[in-house]
C-alpha cells in the first residue's frame, strides 16, 4: 500500500446459515466470536453480490434439446429451459463471493484504511517504497496472521484460500469494471502489459 503496510485477499465459502439446526447455528456463531476474540488485529470482510449471466447455460440448454434424439428428453429439456427464464423473469439470480482482508502495517496503525478516512487519519500522498528485505520481513508477519484466519476458518468447516496474483488483478477487475467484465476477460498475467 502507499503507507508501507501490506494486505493479503482470503477467499472463503459459505454456509447457508437458514439450512442449519439452532444447535448448529449457535455453535457457527460461538466459534467464530472465538476466532474473532483469538485475533489481535483487525481483519476488513467484503460481500460482493453480482447478477449472474447465465446466458452461455440457456444456449446450451437450447442447444442440447435441439439434438436431443429421445422425445422425451427433448421434451423434459425444454421443459426445464422454460422453468430457468421463468425464474429469471422472477428475479435476478445473483452469486455472492465472500472475502476476508488481512493487513499488516508496520507503523502500528493496523486500523484498515476505511476506518482510518472515517475518523480522519489520512495515509501519505507519498508512496513508500521498501527494500525487498523489509518486503519479505513484513510480508512474513502478514503470512503468519494469514495462516492464523486460514485455522480458524477451518475450525469453522469453512474452506478458504489465498488469493495468487492473478486472482487479484481479477477480483480488482470484475470490481471496478463489472460491465466490461462479464463480456470481456482477462488474458493470461503474463500478456498484460505493466507501465512502469
């Protein structure tokens, strides 16, 4: 970051919550409030909710109950094909992807930066350049908090993973071009041109 502080993406599953028995909803519920108290920095969770496009699987349904040989699997095909836009016309069918950002900031100020803006702490306009040694001291500590959310998560049947560098050019592409997104995407990191 501009600061010198370091941040590291989690991806992490979900769990429909309403499916769970009130034994096992409080027992999610007790053991992430211990996984929360067990850490000693603040962790940022963001939500993204999307639409989802769906219009590849209509055409392969199309597609399918075009060549479809037996009637009626055509016809169950069809049938079904019409359920989906039906459902469609309903409402939006949107996918939900949950993220947990975990930060490290040398200077002690481990508040993220949205709190920091809220209560008028402002980062410096000069970006901060570090060594490589400090790079991958700093980037130790963060590894370590990292392998801290990744237990507990696990403790919580949740399965979670890093995010690569590749998969976060993509989450920061979809973000802030969710229209160009969806019709057009990335190529390989590799074929990406980066100004220097």
């Amino acid at each position: 970051m501009k600061d010198g502080s370091v941040r590291a993406v989690i991806l992490v599953s979900s769990v429909n919550f309403a499916l769970k028995s009130e034994d096992e909803q409080k027992a999610l519920i007790a053991g992430y409030v211990t996984m929360l108290n067990m850490l000693e920095y603040p962790l940022q969770i963001l939500i993204q909710s999307r639409k989802m496009n769906i219009d590849d699987y209509l055409n392969d349904l199309e597609e399918r109950a075009r060549v479809q040989t037996n009637e009626l699997l055509k016809i169950h095909t069809e049938d079904y094909l019409s359920y989906v836009r039906e459902i469609i016309t309903i409402g939006n069918i949107m996918s939900k992807k949950f993220y947990i950002i975990v930060s490290y900031d040398p200077g002690g100020h481990s508040r993220p930066s949205f709190i920091k803006r809220a209560i008028g702490v402002f980062t410096p306009t000069k970006v901060i350049r570090l060594k490589e040694s400090v790079f991958a001291k700093y980037r130790a500590y963060l590894d370590k908090r990292i392998d801290n959310v990744l237990s507990g998560l696990s403790n919580l049947s949740l399965r979670a993973v890093r995010l690569d560098t590749e998969s976060l050019i993509e989450l920061f592409y979809s973000t802030f071009n969710p229209d160009v997104s969806q019709a057009q995407k990335l190529g390989k990191i590799e074929e990406l041109q980066v100004e220097r």
